[in-house]
C-alpha cells in the first residue's frame, strides 16, 4: 500500500477557510475517480513560535503506478484551484511512503 501526504502551511488568518476548502472541495475531486482512496486530514503541531498552521492531506493508493496516473490525469486540475484560491498564503510539499506491515 502506497501513502500520499502532502504538508501544507497555511497562514494562521485562513486556516479555518482552508480547512473547509480542503474537506468540501479537495477531499472529493481528490477521490473522485477512485485512484486516491482513505481521505484522512490532519493538523500538524510544530514549533509554538512558527507562524500559522500546517496540515497533512493523506490518501492511500494502490500501488505506485496508481498514483502516476492520478498525477499525469487528475492532480492538475485538483491542485490549480487550491492555489488560485490561496496563493501565496499557502505552501506545500509531497510525500510518498510504502505501508511496512509486521
């Protein structure tokens, strides 16, 4: 099982706009097709004296192939929104991880 997580930073006076955005816009353009699946959204809690909020955006894929299709076929149009709306209030940065099960 693959692991999709993008981190975002938003600025602290969007972040309640932000997080609305992301469970009502993103979460179902994001899975959408079905390529991207287990939508989980959650705060990440950091240094006190950083300014604003970060947010870890999760989705569990098949496989690794799955995910290049949904990047070359869908994440343009998810993503382009997103920043349209927050510009620069917003930065972010991806990750992808494979399940270890024991």
């Amino acid at each position: 099982m693959i692991v999709f997580n993008t981190t975002f930073h938003v600025d602290e006076g969007i972040h309640e706009e932000f997080i609305e955005y992301m469970l009502q816009h993103y979460i179902p353009m994001a899975t959408k097709s079905g390529l991207l699946t287990s939508p989980r959204l959650a705060r990440v809690f950091g240094k006190e004296e950083d300014e604003g909020f970060s947010f870890a955006m999760e989705f569990t894929v098949a496989n690794l192939g799955t995910l290049e299709r949904w990047n070359a076929n869908e994440s343009q149009a998810i993503h382009a929104p997103l920043l349209e709306r927050f510009k620069e209030k917003l930065i972010g940065f991806s990750t992808i991880m494979q399940t270890i099960t024991y």
